[in-house]
C-alpha cells in the first residue's frame, strides 16, 4: 500500500515533493560518482549567476521565485565549496553581491555534458506520460498566481453569507 498515492489529491504536495527529492537523489548519485562537488540544488543559482555575472541575494531569491532563507542557505553552502564569490555592495553595505568563482566556472564546465544528459533522459522520461508535464506545471503555477492555495481553501471554508430571515 502507498498512502500518499492513495490519498491523491489530499497528498499533492507531499507527491511532489517526493518526485522532486527522488529526481535530485538520482542526479546527486551521478555527481557524486563522477567526483564534482556539486549538489542539484545549487544548479539554478550556477547558471543564473553565469547567466547574470553578479547578483544580490534578494535578487537571485526574486529571478528564481524562491525563498530568501533557500537562497542564503544555497549561497552558503556555495561559498563553503569555493563555487562563488561573495562581497558587499559599495553603495549599500547590507546586500550581498554574489558571482561565480574561477572554480564555479571550471565546474560549469566539467558539468556540461553531465547537464545534456539530464536534459536529454528528462525530455525522453516526460515523453512517457500522456500529456506535457511541464506544460501542466506552467499552468498550475499561473492558476496559483492568480489566486494561492491559501485564498482558495480560505474561501471553501469561510460559511456563506446567508440573508436574515424576515
């Protein structure tokens, strides 16, 4: 018996979630046996950062849409492993500016074949479901942007207005 599979709708999130850490574990495994010292959860700060040369935290958090508490941690454990480079701003000593390493670059380098054969085995693994997973997950992200889980359970349980009784 899976409950979580079972539970369905109930257990979305907590599906998910167990896709997403099953996908990063596989991807750390490789990692790990080709001896870069690199974690699947830092792949979108590397590239953004390739991408964009130099970013604050804030903004790193705001382009990826994730939390800034994730950001700080990812940045963290980046500087640890000697992939960025951190300062503070000039002209605002309260941000953290970010930008690849000499390493973080050497690293780009070394993962790209690594990253074409992700990129390849998940276009050929969604290829096996019966509709365009990231096509659905583009549209679940704009339903909740037009209203979140939390307003939409909020309205389910809030009784309805009912009209005084005469």
């Amino acid at each position: 018996m899976d409950l979580i599979s079972e539970l369905a709708e109930l257990a979305l999130a907590t599906r998910l979630k167990r896709l997403s850490d099953r996908l990063a574990h596989d991807v750390n495994k490789i990692y790990k046996e080709l001896n870069l010292n690199f974690e699947s959860k830092w792949f979108l700060v590397l590239e953004l950062l390739n991408r964009r040369k130099t970013l604050s935290i804030v903004d790193i958090a705001e382009e990826l849409k994730l939390t800034h508490p994730a950001i700080v941690q990812f940045v963290d454990q980046m500087l640890s492993a000697k992939l960025i480079n951190a300062h503070k701003d000039k002209t605002d000593g309260r941000k953290r500016l970010v930008s690849l390493s000499a390493n973080g670059k050497k690293l780009l380098r070394e993962l790209a074949p690594v990253l074409e054969a992700i990129k390849i085995e998940n276009e050929n693994w969604l290829t096996q479901a019966d509709n365009n997973l990231l096509v659905t997950i583009a549209q679940l992200e704009k339903a909740l942007e037009e209203k979140n889980m939390y307003e939409r359970i909020k309205t389910r349980l809030e009784p309805p207005i009912q009209a005084p009784i005469l």
